[in-house]
C-alpha cells in the first residue's frame, strides 16, 4: 500500500520508487519479516495520507531504517600471482628504480610538519547516524504510546520488547557516533560514576576491590570479595591469616553492596519515566 500510494505521488521523480525497491531488496530478510519494519511502514503510510506533500521525508525515513539493516558482502579474495609474475614485476620494478632519479631524503623537521590525518568520521556518515537515532526516538515515542493488551504480553513482537531491542540498537549507534566524532561516550548517568574504596589499612586491597566494584555490570556478593582479597594477599605478600581475611571481605561486601545499591536506586529516580508523564502535577492533574 506505501509503495502504490508513493508511486502516484512521485510521478514526477520515477527514480525515487526503484531507489526505494533497491534499498529494500538489499535489507536482511531477518528485518523485512520483523515487526519493527511493520510499525514503520504503517507510521509512514498513515503520515503520507495526512501529509502528502512530505512524501518524500517520509521514503527518505524508510529508505534510512532499510539501510540501517543492509546485508554485508564481503568481497572475494583476489587470486595470487604466479612466480612468473612475480619475478616478472620486481624485474621491472628493480629497473625503473634504478633508471630514475632517487628523491632527496627528508629531513625529520619536515616529517613532522607533515599534516597527520584527522581520526574520526566523515560529516555523511555521521548526519546519517544521527538521522537514524531521530527515527529510531521518534519509533520509541510511538511504541510507547501503544496500549498494551493481555494477548501480547507472552507475545515476542509486543511493544515492551520492540522497544527494548531499538534501545540497545541506539546504544550501539550513539557510541559509533562518539568514535567518529571523537568524544566521550559518558552521559552523565550515575551509574557511570566512579565509587572510591578506602575501607581497609592496606592500599593494594582498596585499589583491588575499587577496580573491581567499578567493572561495568558488576555487583559482587560475599565470594568474590573475598576472593579478590585472597588474590591480593598473595600477590603482594600482606600474609593476612584466613579469619582476617573473612572479617574483612564481610566489612567490605557490606559496604560496597550499601554503595551500590543506593547509586542504582538514585540511577532509577533520576531517569525512571516517560514523555507521557513529564508533563504531570500532582497538585494540578
């Protein structure tokens, strides 16, 4: 229905229809059967009938989350040369080094004059990374608006779970795009903040266990403090006796579980909600 509806509507551009039926037969059949794709083309087609003279905002829309899905090809192999070959090129190759003049040698000054290339992304690939995180918000905000029914919650295309795999996909998108811009990927959040650790006399156990409280996804239990403990011990040579060492892990398993749990529940009363809800008062709604 999209593409009927857009090809009455681009008859004065015929190329935009097969550039869009291009980009579709290039996505991956794993996206063309998902319900992610589904959703985007009934939001596409329900903004083309209201609004048809940004028909194409909304193909370029489709044409960017298509892309975004695109099979990789991965590019033959080119065949070795035989040794004929081989001798044949470095022959040449020895000769016309010899018939030709050697350039004068550089000077180091000029060597690090020279300009060294920028890192990061080009302007393209980075406007079409955060063209796609603006799709991919604007979907989110969709799904979160749906109403949820009994007979999709043991469904695996329900909202929820849509909107969990396009949160990871925005992830993984928003640090591609620090690396090309060459930023800090940290938001700010709490949870990316550092929590020191001075709960013992010896500063190898501190350092030990604040690396290892610090770990991304980490929230030790009783062992694994200890056992970090003990490592250390060993390492370093304290020679802590074993009930030392227990007495220990228990103060310290105490402590970093309190400061954990409490940085994960601040996590959660600083970014729990939805757009549905910021405008909410209690004294006014």
């Amino acid at each position: 229905k999209f593409l009927e509806l857009c090809t009455h509507l681009t008859e004065e551009h015929p190329e935009v229809i097969p550039f869009l039926s291009g980009r579709h037969q290039k996505a991956s059949r794993d996206f063309l059967a998902s319900a992610e794709l589904r959703n985007v083309l009934s939001r596409c087609l329900s903004r083309v009938r209201t609004r048809r003279n940004k028909v194409y905002v909304y193909i370029n829309e489709l044409c960017t989350v298509l892309k975004a899905h695109t099979l990789r090809r991965k590019l033959p192999l080119a065949a070795a040369p035989t040794a004929s070959g081989v001798t044949t090129t470095t022959t040449t190759t020895a000769a016309t080094t010899e018939s030709s003049p050697q350039p004068p040698p550089s000077s180091p000054g000029a060597a690090s004059s020279a300009p060294s290339p920028a890192p990061g992304g080009s302007k393209r690939q980075i406007r079409y990374l955060e063209n796609l995180l603006r799709v991919y918000t604007g979907e989110i905000r969709r799904l979160q608006e749906r109403e949820l029914d009994l007979a999709e919650l043991d469904s695996e295309d329900s909202s929820y779970l849509q909107e969990s795999r396009l949160k990871r996909k925005m992830m993984r998108i928003f640090e591609r795009l620090c690396q090309l811009k060459g930023c800090s990927s940290l938001t700010g959040r709490v949870l990316e903040q550092r929590i020191p650790y001075r709960g013992t006399r010896y500063p190898e156990l501190n350092r030990r266990i604040e690396r290892f409280i610090n770990r991304p996804e980490a929230f030790p239990d009783y062992s694994d403090i200890l056992k970090v403990i003990q490592k250390a011990n060993a390492r370093h040579g304290l020679g802590l006796a074993r009930r030392h060492m227990e007495n220990m892990a228990q103060d310290a398993f105490r402590e970093v579980g309190n400061r954990l749990q409490e940085r994960r529940h601040l996590d959660l009363v600083y970014n729990f909600g939805s757009h549905l809800t910021d405008h909410y008062r209690p004294g006014e709604d």
